[in-house]
C-alpha cells in the first residue's frame, strides 16, 4: 500500500469535493480547482474525509496512487487557506512596483524589466523588496515564483538577485589582490 495514498485528505469547513469519471472538482472560500483522476484510481468522499484506493498493485497504480492523493490534498489547502511564495530582491537599486496587471522590476539592466502577472496569481509588493506571490494553484504560484526570480537569479560573490525568502546562497570567494 502507498504511504501517502492511503491518507485520507482531510476536508475543512467550507470545502467541497466533487468526483467525476476523470477528475476530481474541488471548491472552497477562496476559489476552485480541478485535479485530474487516471484510470485505476477511485475517490471516495464520507465523513469530511476523501479516501483514494487503486485497482491492483502494479508499479504505475502505486505511483499514481500516491501522486493523485498529493494533488487532492493540495488543491484541498489551496481553496481553503492558499499557497504562497516570498522572495526577497538584494541589490543597491533593485527593487520592484507594482503597477495594474503588471509587475515592474528595476535589477540593475538599462531597462526597467516589466512582467505581466497571471491569471488567478495575486502579487504584492512591501517595502520596493519583498515581493509575495499567492494564489489558489500550487503549480501556478511556484511556477511564476520561479519566472519572477529568473528575472535575475543570484550571483555567487555578492548575493545580489532575486531569491526566495528562505533559500541560502553559497557565496563564493572572490579573487585574492595581488
């Protein structure tokens, strides 16, 4: 039996799971989402609990038995409370704004960087260096997370990028003066 698959997902108060022949329709206070369901995968929702079983044992079953329910379970924290990603901007004169649908970032280029910020993504901005990215989708919210901080990733000898809040940068020694 899988690990992780054989967890119930528990269902907080406002959260409703809906399961149709290949996905699995989620709904709560903050929003919606859809999970997909493969073949072989049965879900079943009683007593605010959603329980996943397989049809038989073989390798791609456990496997997708494990992967359908870590979807389930995060599509279920997504609607209730939200997934969010900080990132921190380091730079003497790097800093970024938001304006309208889009988010302007100042990184040290001859040009202001401006990035359009998705659907269903929610981006603030405190203090011109602390960038926060949230939403409802996981995947979406780690996704741009990642495209905002390739914007300019941090350097090796002074640390200057965008990083996430809690990634450490292994700073590199630099050259030794003659």
């Amino acid at each position: 039996m899988s690990r992780i698959g054989k967890l119930p997902v528990k269902l907080p108060q406002g959260v409703t799971v809906t399961v149709a022949q290949t996905e699995i329709n989620v709904k709560g206070p903050k929003g919606g989402l859809t999970t997909p369901l493969p073949g072989g995968i049965t879900c079943k929702v009683e007593g605010g609990e959603a329980h996943l079983t397989r049809r038989n044992d073989e390798r791609q079953q456990r496997a997708l038995h494990g992967l359908t329910r870590a979807l389930l379970a995060n599509a279920v924290k997504g609607v209730s409370t939200g997934w969010s990603r900080d990132l921190d901007i380091q730079g003497i004169g790097y800093r970024a704004n938001v304006q309208g649908k889009n988010v302007e970032f100042a990184l040290g280029y001859s040009h202001p960087v401006v990035f359009p910020i998705p659907e269903g993504i929610t981006v603030t901005v405190e203090k011109q260096t602390k960038v926060s990215v949230s939403g409802v989708d996981r995947q979406k919210v780690g996704q741009v997370a990642a495209e905002i901080r390739s914007l300019r990733p941090p350097e090796p000898y002074k640390g200057k990028g965008i990083r996430y809040m809690d990634e450490v940068i292994k700073k590199k020694v630099g050259k030794t003066g003659a």
